[in-house]
C-alpha cells in the first residue's frame, strides 16, 4: 500500500517552516542566547578553506583532525561565489538536511514503510538546534542515510557510499557491522574497502597532508562534553585544580589525571569495538532490519564511549533514528525515544548554557549528566537487544534448540 502524498504534507510544512527558523539563527537575524555557533564556520573552516585552496592539507594546523574527503566539504562553498563562505556553508548544510528528508518522504512511500521515520527527522533537527547547519556533520549523515536506504537492492552503491561517509568522518564505516553475511556482505563490504583505499591514494596523492589527521585526533584529550568529563566536573567541587581551555579544536580539560582519563575513554572505546566484533561472530538470526538496528546500536555504542562527544554528533544518531523508524524495526523505539530527548538537551548544553558547563556549576553538570545519561542508557538498551534477538543462547544453557537462522530473510527492498 503506498503512502497518501497527503499524508505526508504536514511534516513538509514543518520541515519549511523550522528550518526557516534555524536559517535565521545561523544567519543572525534572530540571536539565541549563549556561545555562537557559527565561529567554527567563521574562523576554523574558513582558514582550512584557503589553505585547501593552494593543494595541501592543513598539516601544521592541530584543529584538523579528519579525513582526507572532509576537504570536500570544507570547500564546497565555493562552489557559490556569490554568497560569503559562512553563508554559503549554511546553504549547503540546509540542502544536505533537504536531501535527507527528501530520501525519507521516498523511502516511506514504498509498502510497509513508517512515515513516522520522517518526523523523527523533522523534529530531531530543529530540536538539536541551529548547531546542525554549522558544521559538516549533517552532510555525512546524508551520506549515511543514502548508503542504508540503497542497502537492500544496490549493496555495491551502499558500500560505495560507505567508503566515501568514511573517508568524510569515519564513522559511517560502522554502518557495515549489520550486513546480512554471504553474497550481500561480500558485496558491500568490498565495495566500501576498494572506494576507501582509491579515495585514500588519491588524495594522498594529489594533496601533500592527506593523513595528517591521524596523529591529532590521537594526541586529543577529554573534552567538556563527554562522559569522561563528568568525572572533572565532578571533581571540581571536590577541590580539583584543573581547567577548562580550548585545546586541539574543542574546550578540553588540563590538569592532573586527565591523561589518564583520556586513555580509559580511549580503551573504553577498543572494547566497544570488541564487543562489536564478537557480536559479528556470533550473530546468526540476521532479520531484514538487522542492518539498521545495528547501524543504529554501533553508532551509539561509539558515539557514548568517545572522548568527545561534540553536539553535532547527535545529528548522526538522529538520522540513523529516522531510518530506523521508516524501516520497522521492532527493537529501537525506545533508544530512538531517548535519543530525540537526548537532543533538545544538547541544545541546552551547547550553545545556550555552554558557559555553564565549561564552569562547572550546578546547572551546567546537571545537564551534561541528564543528556549523557540517556544516551548511556539509549546504547545499552540498544546492543542488549540486538544481542538478544541476533545471537542464539546457548543449548547447553536454555536446554531448548536453537531457533532456525533467517539466513534466507532479505534486508528490506530499496
């Protein structure tokens, strides 16, 4: 049964009229309180943009800490000459969210599709703020939705796609953890390694500093934001010296122990990726929405367990949500629930109370604890339940066989 276009010309109505709201923010004709959030756009991204411009990366700048293909994005506004760069940018960042929603209304109108996938979208966004159009992230999840909803009738586009999300900001490569195994797994998977390593010498080639990003992102330390943080928060009311400074791109704290806390995060990390791997192991009841829930699950599991936890990664888990939804999966509402209250409390941290944070006080860690404690509670429930529905349990242990494998079940259609 196809979806009634009626049916879907309310959340198009809302889309126009919130993300009029968030241009006007990101074009300062209507201020909100506290940190601006286009100085990234403003100073950052702007001096990448004219080193990039003479051919190199820039290496000697411990600010830059993606990907080769990240260099695309940071000079796309000039492909619009006639606008300056930060406004530029913000325009392209709406046609990025435009062309999300734009393959979620597609995706919905296919038989046995939820239209409510499109207002996690529609709401999510204007819940997280105008953050979403001053950075690049919501241009990756483009990416990523586009790989997911190709995934069931195109594997070698969607892991072509993969290939590029990953060379953008690389965690779009987690989206590979759920690929049914066999013919499809092969396919995607090859198709997002050979685009990734020819993406990769291309650039290596082309553009002196392709890698550079490699060593800046491991001399990073705790950021404000992240769970790791909490404990310095904490601290600070319990007579810890430390401070909050702009360092290697973000406000990180310095001082004693910090090291060692950002090495925890850091390993924290490496055994949510274990997990990932001994999930792949062993999971045998691959479902057709396995490929999302797993999506979903690994996105949140890296995203929480990161040493930073910056505001426009939410616009990650928000799109994954939205697939999600559209695609029926019967095991993430509530961390999708979680996430998108997640988000309007990521509004409140950064930008409008991020002088809270950075100081410490009673409102700012409260929060940072509320908004990081869902999300720690999103991804627990989350790989719990893609543990338990994809894993057998043990004979030994139920003394019951275990239920067939779905081997043959398809993914979904595109």
């Amino acid at each position: 049964m196809m979806v009634a276009g009626s049916s879907l010309r309310l959340p198009s109505v809302v889309w126009a009229v919130t993300r009029a709201v968030l241009l006007l923010c990101v074009f300062r004709v209507w201020v909100l309180p506290g940190s601006d959030v286009s100085v990234d756009i403003d100073v950052i991204y702007q001096g990448w943009y004219g080193v990039l411009r003479t051919g190199i990366f820039p290496y000697d700048d411990v600010t830059w800490q993606y990907p080769p293909a990240a260099a695309l994005a940071v000079l796309a506004p000039g492909l619009l000459p006639f606008l300056t760069y930060s406004h530029a940018f913000f325009v392209l960042a709406f046609l990025a969210d435009a062309a999300v929603y734009a393959m979620l209304l597609r995706a919905v109108r296919r038989k046995g599709r939820n239209p409510m996938g499109v207002w996690i979208w529609v709401a999510g966004v204007p819940l997280l703020g105008p953050i979403v159009y001053a950075r690049y992230d919501v241009m990756v999840t483009a990416v990523a939705v586009a790989a997911l909803l190709t995934a069931g009738r195109r594997t070698r586009l969607s892991g072509a796609l993969v290939g590029f999300g990953a060379l953008l900001k690389v965690w779009p490569m987690l989206l590979l953890a759920g690929t049914q195994r066999g013919p499809r797994t092969r396919s995607t998977w090859s198709a997002a390694v050979v685009t990734t390593m020819l993406l990769t010498m291309f650039f290596a080639a082309a553009m002196p500093g392709a890698l550079a990003f490699l060593t800046f992102q491991r001399d990073r330390g705790t950021e404000v934001e992240s769970l790791g943080s909490l404990v310095f928060h904490l601290a600070r009311h319990l007579g810890w010296h430390g401070k909050a400074r702009l360092n290697y791109g973000s406000v990180e704290f310095l001082g004693r122990h910090v090291h060692a806390v950002s090495a925890l995060a850091l390993g924290l990390s490496v055994l949510a990726f274990a997990w990932l791997l001994l999930w792949r192991l062993r999971a045998r009841r691959f479902t057709r929405t396995t490929l999302y829930d797993a999506a979903f699950a690994s996105v949140l599991l890296f995203t929480t367990t990161s040493r930073v936890i910056s505001p426009q990664y939410m616009v990650w888990l928000i799109g994954l949500a939205a697939v999600c939804v559209v695609m029926r999966t019967p095991r993430q509402g509530l961390p999708v629930t979680l996430v998108m209250v997640a988000a309007p409390l990521t509004q409140l941290e950064f930008p409008i109370w991020f002088s809270h944070v950075v100081a410490s006080d009673k409102l700012g860690v409260a929060t940072l604890v509320l908004r990081n404690g869902l999300l720690v509670v999103a991804t627990w429930i989350a790989c719990s339940r893609l543990w338990r529905e994809t894993v057998p349990a043990r004979r030994a242990v139920t003394g019951e066989p275990e239920p067939p494998s779905e081997r043959e079940s398809a993914l979904v259609p595109g």
